[in-house]
C-alpha cells in the first residue's frame, strides 16, 4: 500500500469520526524522520480515542501495524507512528499549545477534501 493510500484510509475514518481540521502536510524533502504528517483534533480525550482507535482499525483491515503508539492513556496527543505516515491526534487545546503546523511550514500542504 502506498503512503497516498495509506493517508487516503486514515483520513476517511477521520472523517467518518468527525475529527476536525485534518491536515496532510508532506515533509519527506525537509526530514528523514518520516514522509508525512497527518494532523486531526478532537474535542474530548474520549474523541481522541476514538481517532485514533479507528485509524487502527481500519489499517489493520489493510494490513498495517503502526510500529509505535504514543500517549493514548493521556489522550491529549496520541501519535500513531506507521513509518512513512505518523499520524498526530490532538485534543484541541493541545494542538494549538504546539502549532505543529507552523513548525512544518517548509512543508507541501496536500487538502485533506481531496482525499475523501
């Protein structure tokens, strides 16, 4: 599966979820760290969850294991680490705390419509 697929799945079930403002941002020119960053907010850690848990779900489905998970008890910010696609869920008052997005500005924005 490619990456572009790999974020395509994810991001439906974002949506479906009804995360907010998810943003695709394409970093594999500026980092070695990863290929991309897909960022979602949800409202309550109980939302948060339930993103990231569906975003689990639906790759397993496709076959896909994420290598890491990080801060899923805290449910504040929980990353989703799939290697070339890391996926940051955010309750939103964390998301804007770390501005994730203007730390990647050098990044090329792909609009997440397009991949629904």
């Amino acid at each position: 599966m490619s990456d572009l697929e790999t974020i395509k799945t994810a991001v439906k079930a974002l949506d479906g979820k009804k995360a907010k403002d998810i943003k695709v941002i394409k970093i594999e020119d500026l980092s070695s760290l990863t290929n991309y960053f897909v960022l979602a907010s949800g409202s309550s850690s109980t939302q948060v969850k339930a993103l990231a848990d569906e975003i689990e779900i639906k790759l397993r489905a496709v076959g896909l294991e994420p290598k890491r998970t990080e801060g899923y008890n805290g449910a504040n910010w929980i990353v989703l680490d799939y290697i070339d696609v890391i996926f940051h869920i955010f309750h939103d008052e964390t998301r804007d705390f770390y501005d994730l997005e203007r730390l990647w500005t050098d990044g090329e924005i792909i609009p997440a419509e397009e991949l629904i």
